[in-house]
C-alpha cells in the first residue's frame, strides 16, 4: 500500500506531498489540480509496465511539465509504500 506520494513539477502541481490513508477524498474547486493529482498514479503505472520508458519518450514532455520546459526541466515522483 502506498502511504505517501510526492510529486515536483507534475502538470499543474509545483511540489506537494500527500500522506495516504486506506480512504482518501480529494476536494477542491475547478482548476486547483485535483485531476492532475489523481492522474499521477496511472501516468506512474505507465511508465513502470513498459519497463523501458517508451512511454515516457512517446508523450510530449511539456504537457508534462509544471509551467513547460521554460520553468521546469525535470518531473519528480517519490512513493513511499508500507
């Protein structure tokens, strides 16, 4: 189980870290970064099932990207699994 997730430079999200619980709700208003949140964990299985991070080179790498490559060159995921 995954107890906690940080993410740098993901999409629309500039650094947050999220303590998991067996039941987690995510609230916000339109545009705060709920989807992009939740989009992390497929975007992560993607990139582990190919092994050979086709995925990661297939997709355009600034739509990826916090702010685009002019402000963010590199994305960062951190899992920590209990």
């Amino acid at each position: 189980m995954i107890d906690s997730v940080k993410i740098d430079g993901y999409k629309s999200i500039l650094s947050q870290h999220i303590e998991l619980h067996p039941m987690n709700v995510v609230l916000g208003g339109n545009g705060v970064g709920k989807s992009n949140l939740l989009s992390v964990f497929p975007f992560f299985r993607k990139i582990i099932q190919s092994r050979d991070w086709e995925y990661s080179h297939a997709v355009d790498a600034s739509g990826l990207l916090y702010m685009g490559r002019k402000v963010t060159d590199k994305i960062r995921l951190s899992f920590h699994f209990i």
